[in-house]
C-alpha cells in the first residue's frame, strides 16, 4: 500500500484562496461570476456552471458599526502589529456581555489595561495617537503619519535608552507635545508636503521657539538622510490655497530661480521668498481684481507679514523683471 504523503493530502483538502478564483467561466467564457458566500462557490450566471469550490472567504467575520455601543468587539483576530511598539501581540480579555463596571471580565479587563502594556509603550501610544489627531486636523496623509512616528519612536530613544537597552527616564506631558510636534513637522518635510513652523505652532499649541528649537535637535541628533523642504514645495501649496492657475506658479518658481542668490533676498526663510515670489508674479501677470485678492489673502495664507512679502518683492523686482518683461509682451499679444 503506497503512503499518502501529508502534504499531498493537506494540499487536496485545503480550501482555495481568491488568488483560485477564476476571471471567466470556462464553459461559456462569460466574466459574469458572481460568489456564493454561504457555500464557498463561485458561479456563472449566464448558464449556471459552479467555476470553482470552496472559496476561503478573506473578508471580515463581523461588521462593526461607529454607533455600536456594545462594549465589546466581535473580532477574534485582534489589530495589526505595530513594528514601532516593544511588545508583541497578547490576549485581550474583553468586557463581558453585561456592561456592569462590577462584573467580573470589567475588573479583569481593567487590571490587564494596566500591567500587560509596558510603559514604553503606553508612553508611544499616546503619542501616536497625538501625532494622528493633530494630522488629521492638518489634512496629512497615512505616510506623513507613519513617518512622523517614526520619527518619535527613533528620538524618543535616542532620550530614554541608555548603552544596555533601559529606560533612564520618561518623557513629560510638555516634551513629548514638543517631540510629537517636531517630528510631524519633519516628517511633512520629508514627505514633500512641508508646514511651516507657525502653521504646526498653530495646530498644536507648542510655541514656535520650543518647537523649533526641539526640531533642530532631532535632526542634530538623528543625522537622517532627508529631502530637504525647499521655497518651490511652498509656492506650489500656497498658490494651491490661493486657487491661482499653474501659469503663476511656473512664473513664481522661475522669480525664485533668478532671486536665490540675491543679496537681501538669500539667507531669508524658505516661506517668505515663496511668499514674495508668487506676489512678485502676480504683480506682473495678474488684473487689478486677482492682485487685490493676492494682498489680501496671501499673507493669512502664508503667515508672512505683507510688509514683509513686499520689501522681498522691492528687492527681487529688478531681477525678476529681465527675465519676465519679454514673456508679459507674449502674454499680452496672445
């Protein structure tokens, strides 16, 4: 009697996966499949013919619902790991069907919460769940978020370990605001959609000295390869806010290419020079409605006093004129 191997067996046995799940029926050659959920099948409905059996279904076992007040989740597979905490995956005693504060799974569920999730990482949680909220205020994608955690969690050691691997200290409530701050702010960097120090200051609370001062002592002490944030990532978001066509933002970016070196102009910040150079084009290219609208709005837009935008755009005018004089006579013989 020949021997049946296991994993011949086990291969003959096991369920298909979706990736089995053929595009059209072999029968007929129609791709109008659909799938019976309670019998694991897929079949075609122009004549019937059963494509493929015992269909694993991958989706979710249970819908949850943002109004369900049950107390308890009807999961079983528990959230994805996250790489960033320092324990794994544990069992979860939940609260019990009867929500009473005195039962038995509460008080077990409660003493849990407090001694099966380390310090370290009850200290990362509420700070990734810091970093969510203010981006989420902020309109920041899922990587921005996934960097900016990032960020904390290297920094956070960076502070905290000492040469054996323990903690030496914890963060305070008003460091770790600072470092969540900070490392939202690089992180946006990093991912091409910068905020200035004023707009982060702004969303949350952290004065923009401390905020800026604790920026520059991640990246001191982080030494990580970065983009850098530059005056074209500002122009294109501001003129993005202002609702100015692409033609300004082609002619603001070549006022920047001219004027960067310019005395009086270089050494100056990232946001004003953007600032002052979609001010400067639209003073050349703009009607008398669109530049009323520009002084108006381009400093709330930017957080840069309309002093200041204008004393930059004095000093870049004679610059910028030379290269846009011949295409403003184009624009006006078209």
């Amino acid at each position: 009697m020949n021997a049946i191997s296991t994993n011949s067996l086990s291969s003959s046995l096991a369920p298909q996966l979706n990736a089995d799940v053929p595009d059209t029926c072999k029968e007929c050659g129609s791709d109008d499949l659909v799938e019976d959920h309670a019998q694991g099948d897929v079949i075609c409905r122009n004549c019937g013919l059963v494509a493929a059996e015992r269909i694993v279904d991958l989706g979710s076992e249970w819908r949850n619902f943002e109004n369900d007040d049950s107390g308890t989740d009807p999961s079983r597979v528990g959230g994805p790991n996250n790489p960033l905490l320092e324990s794994g995956p544990s069992t979860v005693i939940g609260g019990g069907a009867v929500s009473d504060s005195r039962s038995l799974n509460a008080r077990l569920n409660r003493a849990q919460n407090r001694h099966s999730t380390s310090k370290s990482d009850r200290v990362l949680l509420d700070a990734f769940s810091l970093i969510s909220q203010y981006a989420e205020r902020s309109y920041l994608s899922q990587r921005v978020i996934d960097r900016a955690q990032e960020l904390f969690k290297l920094y956070f050691d960076h502070l905290t370990l000492n040469p054996q691997g323990g903690r030496t200290r914890y963060l305070k409530e008003h460091e770790t605001v600072s470092v969540v701050a900070a490392s939202l702010h690089w992180a946006s960097q990093i991912e091409g959609v910068p905020r200035t120090f004023k707009e982060m200051s702004s969303l949350t609370q952290v004065p923009k000295k401390t905020l800026s001062d604790t920026y520059l002592k991640m990246k001191q002490s982080l030494k990580l390869n970065q983009l850098n944030k530059s005056t074209e990532d500002f122009i294109g978001r501001f003129c993005s806010y202002l609702r100015l066509p692409h033609f300004f933002i082609s002619k603001a970016l070549q006022v920047v290419q001219v004027c960067r070196d310019v005395d009086g102009v270089y050494g100056r910040s990232y946001v004003t020079k953007a600032a002052a150079a979609i001010y400067t084009a639209c003073e050349k290219f703009g009607d008398e409605e669109l530049k009323r609208m520009v002084r108006l709005q381009l400093p709330k837009v930017s957080g840069v006093e309309i002093v200041t935008i204008v004393n930059t755009f004095k000093i870049m005018k004679p610059y910028s004129d030379k290269i846009l004089a011949s295409q403003e006579n184009n624009v006006h013989s078209k």
